[in-house]
C-alpha cells in the first residue's frame, strides 16, 4: 500500500466536450472551476474536496489475492451463467472452475465480481474501498491524467469506441497483469484502464447530498454510503476509449451486477 498524505481536489462530475486528445483545451475543464460540469442533464459545478491521509493499494487486486480470499472464507467464486463468461470464445473465458482462474491469469486483475464481492474481500484483508474522493486523489492528485496533462495512448490498456471495443495493438484484448505498465500519481499502477475500480460510495448527481463536514467552499471527507441504485466506478477499463474525454471515467453500475470489466483495490 501506498500513504496519500490527504490534500484538496475538484471532484469530477461525469463526461464533458473536451477538444482533440493531448490539447490544452482537452483538459482545462477537468482542472479548474471555471465551467460547470454536465452529467444527465444536470449542471454540477466543480465541488472543491479536501481528504485526509489514507492508505491504498497500489495495484489492483490480482486474481492470485482473491483466490486466497475464497480459500480462506468458501466465498462464491466469480461466475456468470451466460456463453461470453465461459466459452473461450471471443472475449476469452472470465469464470472461475471453483477456485481455479483462468490459466495464465493470476497476476492480472480479478473481474467478475460485484461491488459487493469487493467490498467482502476488502474486509477480509483489513481494508475497504476507498471513497471516491480518495480513489481520485491518490489517482490523479491534481492532474487530468494519472502520468501527467497530455494524453498518452502507451501509458495504459485500454479500448476503442468501435467494434471490437476492445484494442489488442496496446498489447492486450482484455485485461493485463497488473503494474505492466508506469505507475502515475502517487505510485498507482492502473489507476486508468485494465479495470473499473469500485469505490464506497453510491454515485450522486448533486453534490448536495455528498456526506462530510463543510468548512467555508470545501467539503471535507466526502462520501455517499447510501443507499442508492448505483455505485462510482472509477478509472475506465481494457473496453473503454479515453479519446472520448478522460472525465468520461467516472461512471456508475449497479452494485450486484457482476461484469467482464470491474475490479477493484482496497484502501484504509
């Protein structure tokens, strides 16, 4: 695990137009407080946050990590009962046999699990999800992109927004091992691409109802336990195209459902 010693940051709110990747223009939304944000209609002006320290795991939990997780407890193992989850077909295979991951996988990032899956193995291990003010913080500090302010399509694993979706010229059709490649603020490897990464909380449209002390401009701590329909994900996936806009990879799911695309790490 890696300590973020706490700080201040605007809290994203979802996709906005951004101008060609790697432009100043791409970005300056995603940085200031000038221009409001727009998610589903609604206009949420930057919220400005402040975290205190934590602690958060610098990769992704690995598919090796969970399977001692359910060694240890008997906890169901990731399976869906539907052809793409288990067919070796075009996206490959994601179910478990019991216990057994996909051969050749153990280094890469669990998939297949809910939110509630993650929030069981955090516990687990001593930890819990981070909230999203803290998976964004230790992600990306103060920068639009996790290794800095311009776009870099070698910098991670990641999609494209046409069929396939998926981009084997990054070097993987699906997820890879975790920390293949540079780590980028505050030492996090995948923090953008490989996976959707869980977070505490349940997604808020109006950050009126976030939880946390307000001092003056800043809410302090934030974070929305819920209950609600979806929770934040963060940080894309292997199937997701940044070129759309990186404040594009804050999203939302449904916390039951079980996907070839989210994992998650843990924090404390």
């Amino acid at each position: 695990m890696v300590r973020v010693e706490g700080g201040t940051t605007v809290l994203r709110a979802g996709r906005v137009p951004l101008g060609p990747p790697g432009s100043r223009r791409a970005h300056g939304a995603e940085t200031g407080a000038a221009r409001p944000w727009t998610f589903h209609g609604r206009d949420w002006r930057p919220v400005r946050v402040r975290v205190s320290p934590f602690e958060i795991d610098r990769t992704e939990v690995t598919r090796a990590q969970y399977r001692a997780f359910l060694e240890a407890t008997g906890y169901r193992p990731p399976f869906v009962d539907e052809a793409w989850a288990g067919d070796g077909g075009e996206w490959g295979r994601f179910n478990w046999e019991g216990t057994r991951y996909p051969e050749g996988t153990g280094d890469h990032p669990v998939v297949l699990v809910s939110w509630y899956d993650a929030a069981e193995y955090c516990a687990w291990a001593g930890k819990r999800l981070p909230t999203e003010a803290e998976w964004q913080l230790a992600a990306l500090g103060d920068r639009p992109w996790p290794w800095g302010a311009d776009w870099r399509p070698g910098a991670l694993n990641h999609g494209i927004a046409r069929p396939p979706f998926t981009d084997p010229s990054d070097g993987w059709a699906t997820t890879s091992p975790v920390a293949s490649y540079p780590p980028g603020a505050h030492g996090l490897y995948d923090a953008f691409g490989n996976a959707w990464e869980f977070t505490a909380d349940f997604r808020v449209d109006d950050p009126a109802r976030l939880q946390g002390r307000r001092e003056g401009g800043l809410i302090v701590d934030p974070r929305n336990p819920g209950p609600g329909l979806y929770v934040a994900v963060r940080g894309g996936s292997y199937f997701f195209d940044f070129t759309v806009g990186s404040g594009g990879e804050r999203n939302q799911f449904l916390p039951e459902i079980r996907r070839k695309t989210s994992g998650f790490r843990c924090a404390r």
